[in-house]
C-alpha cells in the first residue's frame, strides 16, 4: 500500500511536461498542480488523527486504500486542468492520512526497533519514487490517463488482501490510551514544533528541488534522455538512504543525526548549481537523493520514538500537518520563481543557503539543551 500511496504523490512531478502541452498551461501552473497534491496530503493530518483517538488504525488504512482507488479513477477522467487539480488533491488526501495512521502502527509493531522498521517501510515508498518516472514515461506512449488507471486497479486489490490480512492479525493495542488530540498536541509541543521546523523547511527545498527537477537538469544543458536518466537518479538513490539511515538513527543520538543530514543536503545542493556536464551532474545528484531520503526515517524515528504511547499517535499527527503544509509550498514557489525569470541555479543556490542557517540556529539551541532529545 505504502508503494502506491507515495506513487500517488510523485507521479505528478514527471508528467509536468506533458500536462504543460496538453492542457496549455505555464510553470507556474504545472507547479501548483503538484502543490495540490502535497496540500492534499497535509489537510487530512490533523482529522486523521482526531479519527485515530476514535478508530483503530488499520482500519483508516484500510479506509485510505478505498480513497486512493476512487481517487486515481477520477482523475483520469480529466478534460480539464480544474478537473485534474481536483484530482490531484484527492489522491494527496489518500497519502497523508494513510501515512498519520500507518507510521504510528508500523512503530507499535516494533517498538524495540523504530527506526529500522520505519527505514523497511520507506524503503517500499521510495520503490515508488524510482519507478515513477519510468512507469509515467511508458504510459505516455499510450496514453498519461493509464498511469491514474493502473494506480486505481492496483489500490483496489492491495485495499482488498490488507482487509483479509486484517481479519487474521494480532494487532497492537499501544495507542488504546490515546484519546485527546489537542492534549497530546500541548503537552508535545517541543517536540512536534521541532520536527515541524526541521523537516518543514528542508521539505519546502526539496519539493521545489524534485518537482521541478528535470526542467532543471534541462536548463543546465542536459538533454531529455539525460534529464529523465537524473531524476530516476536522485530517486534511485533514496532506496539504500531509507534502508541505511533507519538503522543509523537507531545506533546514533538522534538531533545531532538528524542536523548533520541536514547540512550535509544543503552542502549537496550547493555543489548541484555549480556543477556542469552530464557526469557531474549525475554523481551530485546521486549524492542529493541519498542525503534528502536519509532524513525521512530519521525524522519518523525521532517523532515516533521520542512521544509516549498516549500521546503518540495525536501528537504525530499535529507534526505531520504542520510539516506538509509548509513544505507543500515549494513546488509552486519555484513555479512562480522559475517563470517570473529567476534562474533555477540561483534560485536553488539561495535556498541552500538557507538550510545552512537552520542548521546553525537549531545546533546552537541542541548545545544549550534547548531542544528536545
């Protein structure tokens, strides 16, 4: 499910070209289509975990599977850009609340092992990721409208064998205790307000980065093959980063981790606006997708391991809106950027810059014991 729910998500990003010539529309457009999605995937959060102190969380896994299909059916009916918008925003609402109820269900299961359990699960997400551009290119040869069907199909059976599985689970009763939302929130708000600062602000970069990633690869002089071959690149490499970093961030103390992550994605971006020529290019992106999707696990193990089980599931939710709904932006800030003429090297050189500096302000309050660990 976790595969198809992410596909959701990043499918969008490799069809931007082909909904720039099809529907008529601008960067800035294309841009916002993908915000759409990733707006879609924060505004659930919240609710779901209201609905988690309520509902047992498999079951709105279950419930997000039955969204998804109904979802990707729609939106491959769409004739026009609104339609598909629509579209796009519901299959994020899929996505987000699977995810709010799935991550604290996969951290119950393996309480002992957080962060390698939560490195499994997004190693199956970032599988979506890599095949996405692939799999988007080979049903444009037919038709862009397959790749929303086949999404469809394939929810459709995934939703019904989890709900067999279900049937015969012994399920964890860790949450039980967890049945105040805005409590849980208040009494974590340290710790929800760090992970929303942290993964908020590096999200913001990084949805700009990928969505716009082969427009990018193409304005610094790659050609299409070559621009198409960096993205399957940048996402490639996230699947050893998801693997890796979630038993790292077991072993390691985790801001420190997690802050080093950080600059060393901001460091990364830096060197991708000054390297020139299909080679560099590749090996600096490479670098990008490893560091960008080792932060992923690590943040999901820090929340995840750090809140108590009656407050685990609420709390996590409160985080999780508050980082999708900042980073979700950054797809149509640098639509709007690109197209008002700011060059991508400049624009990405400058954003960079900016993650030096939370880095720095976050790793002077961590040595004056300021944030919590």
């Amino acid at each position: 499910m976790v595969l198809l729910v992410n596909l959701a998500r990043v499918m969008f990003a490799p069809l931007l070209d082909e909904f720039i010539g099809v529907f008529g529309v601008g960067e800035a457009t294309a841009g916002l289509l993908v915000t759409l999605v990733w707006v879609g995937s924060a505004l659930p959060r919240v609710p779901t975990g209201w609905l988690l102190t309520r509902v047992p969380r498999h079951r709105v896994v279950l419930a997000t599977g039955v969204v998804l299909t109904a979802a990707s059916l729609f939106t491959a009916t769409a004739e026009s850009v609104v339609v598909l918008g629509a579209g796009a925003l519901c299959m994020g609402l899929a996505s987000g609340a699977y995810f709010v109820a799935a991550n604290p269900l996969i951290s119950e299961l393996y309480p002992e092992r957080v962060g390698r359990a939560m490195g499994i699960h997004g190693t199956a997400s970032q599988v979506a990721a890599v095949v996405a551009a692939p799999f988007v290119a080979l049903a444009v040869v037919y038709d862009w409208r397959l790749a929303f069907v086949a999404v469809g199909v394939a929810g459709a059976v995934v939703t019904v064998a989890l709900t067999l599985t279900a049937r015969g689970a012994d399920l964890p009763a860790a949450g039980s205790a967890d049945r105040d939302l805005l409590a849980a929130a208040r009494a974590q708000w340290r710790v929800v307000l760090t992970g929303i600062v942290i993964l908020g602000l590096t999200g913001f970069v990084w949805q700009g980065l990928f969505n716009f990633y082969e427009l990018y690869m193409r304005a610094k002089g790659l050609s299409p093959s070559a621009a198409g071959t960096a993205i399957t690149v940048v996402f490639a490499a996230g699947v050893p980063a998801f693997f890796l970093s979630g038993r790292l961030a077991d072993r390691f103390p985790l801001v420190p981790y997690i802050l080093g992550v950080v600059g060393s994605f901001a460091a990364c971006l830096l060197a991708l606006t000054y390297v020139e020529g299909v080679a560099a290019v590749l090996v600096v992106t490479a670098a990008v997708g490893y560091v960008i999707h080792s932060l992923f696990p690590a943040m999901d193990t820090y929340l995840l391991d750090t809140l108590p089980d009656h407050h685990r599931g609420s709390a996590y939710s409160v985080y999780s809106f508050g980082m999708m709904v900042l980073q979700s932006t950054g797809s149509s800030a640098v639509g709007a950027l690109a197209e008002s003429g700011v060059a991508y090297d400049a624009l990405f050189f400058v954003f960079a810059l900016g993650l030096v500096a939370v880095v720095v302000v976050l790793g002077g309050l961590y040595r004056l014991g300021r944030l919590p660990s």
